[in-house]
C-alpha cells in the first residue's frame, strides 16, 4: 500500500456537488492499493499514521502525533498512486490492485484506523471527487508498506 499523507488545517471532499466528507486540522491520507498487499500493510500504516510525530508541539517542533494534536483523518482512495508513466505518454495502472480487493483493504484500513478514537471520515470509493484541502506546512510524506515492511 501507498500513502501520500499530508497535514491539513481543514479538508473537504465533494462527489457530484456535494460534500461527502470533512475534516478540520488533520491528515488528508490519498491511500493506492497494490495487487500483493493485504490486511498487515493495511495495519503497518494505519498504526505509522496514528503515530506518527508531525504535528508542532509548544516549541513548533514535529514532536506530537495525530492522538495527541487532536487531529482528524480525511482517507481518500486513489489507484493512480500505482499509475507507471514509465512507458510512452499514457499512464499504464498495472501495478494497481483490482477494484474489489482495494474496495476491501481501503474499507478495512478505514475501520483500522476508527480504533484510533481520531475521528476520519472518507471519500467515496471509485467516484470521481474533488479534494479540497489547506495544507499545513505544507508537510507532506509518502508511506509505502512494501518498502517498510520489506517484503
């Protein structure tokens, strides 16, 4: 699994005009499925994420975790994460997994990550939706369980 995760002040997300999902200080994470991953990478991220330092503390260091900030979790699926651009001028998506094992391991990482107590709402898997988001740093990382994990 991949993660683009990035610290927000707000975020919303829109499916045919209408809002679906919104946080307020958080993380956005846009969550790419691949055909090898299963329910260990879908736990691996969903605890790095929770845990992981990137908010300011009192002294504006990266020192307090999500837990900690009070912060809210905004989980979008996004296949392209596995788009290959590799090759000619059209993005080949190979490498990502097939709708309905993503649908399974993103809805599963969603409910991983409710054990949290963080409050995270969603996108709407396969739609077409507009992000909207204020980036807070902007802090940005990329998580990919493959290469932590190290299989």
């Amino acid at each position: 699994m991949k993660v683009v995760l990035q610290r927000v002040k707000q975020a919303h997300v829109d499916v045919a005009g209408a809002p679906v999902g919104a946080i307020g200080r958080g993380l956005v994470i846009f969550l790419g499925v691949t055909h090898a991953d299963s329910r260990e990478d879908a736990d691996y991220l969903a605890d790095k994420i929770i845990h992981l330092r990137i908010f300011p503390d009192d002294e504006g260091r990266m020192n307090r975790s999500l837990v900690e900030a009070r912060g809210a979790l905004l989980v979008v699926s996004q296949f392209t994460l596995y788009g290959s651009c590799k090759k000619g001028r059209r993005p080949s998506f190979d490498q990502a997994a097939p709708p309905e094992q993503a649908r399974e391991l993103y809805e599963y990482f969603v409910e991983r990550l409710r054990t949290s107590n963080a409050i995270v709402e969603t996108g709407v898997f396969q739609a077409e939706m507009e992000v909207h988001l204020v980036n807070d740093g902007p802090v940005t990382f990329i998580l990919d369980s493959v290469n932590d994990i190290g299989r």
